[in-house]
C-alpha cells in the first residue's frame, strides 16, 4: 500500500494536482467514478465469471475500479490516516455487525 500511495502522491505532485483535491472534489470524482462502474451493468447482468473471460469486458471493469480506488486512497491519504488500519478497522466492525 505504502508504495501505491507513494506513486499517487508523486503522480499529483508532478501535475499540481493537489489544488483541485478538495474533499468535496474528490467525494464527486470518487461517485462519477462509480458512477462509470456502474455503466457497465446497466443493462446487462454479467457474472464474474463472463468478466473475466472478457478480455475487452474486463479490462474496462477493472480501470474504473482502479479509478474509483485511486481517489479513495488519496482521500484517505490526505486525512492523514493509516489506510490499512482505516481498512482492517472496517472490516472488524463488519465482523461484529454481520456474525458469520
């Protein structure tokens, strides 16, 4: 995780980016994202199994999830948190919330 964040950061950097990455900003970009996730499916009920087989499918798939992710991490980044703790915390109280 350490190293992706370190790659985001050097990524914003370069572009002077961080100006634009208000938390209002990046909650948006964090729904459009989902948002273009989300397209994928609109209409159609495709199971992982037809993603995965679907080279085009799924490499579409997978860089609007990488998107989504990459402004959830520099969210979580710029508040200054553990994201891993952040992330095992959640899980944790998951646990709890939905015994298995």
């Amino acid at each position: 995780m350490e190293e992706i964040i370190k790659k985001l950061e050097e990524f914003v950097e370069k572009r002077n980016w961080r100006q634009f990455h208000s938390p209002k900003n990046l909650a948006i970009s964090i729904a459009i994202e989902a948002a273009e996730l989300l397209e994928h499916f609109q209409w159609h009920d495709y199971g992982f199994e037809e993603i995965v087989t679907n080279e085009k499918k799924r490499k579409e798939i997978e860089e609007e999830v990488a998107d989504t992710m990459i402004y959830c991490l520099l969210f979580l980044n710029y508040m200054g948190v553990n994201i891993n703790e952040v992330l095992m915390n959640k899980i944790k109280k998951n646990e709890e919330k939905y015994e298995a």
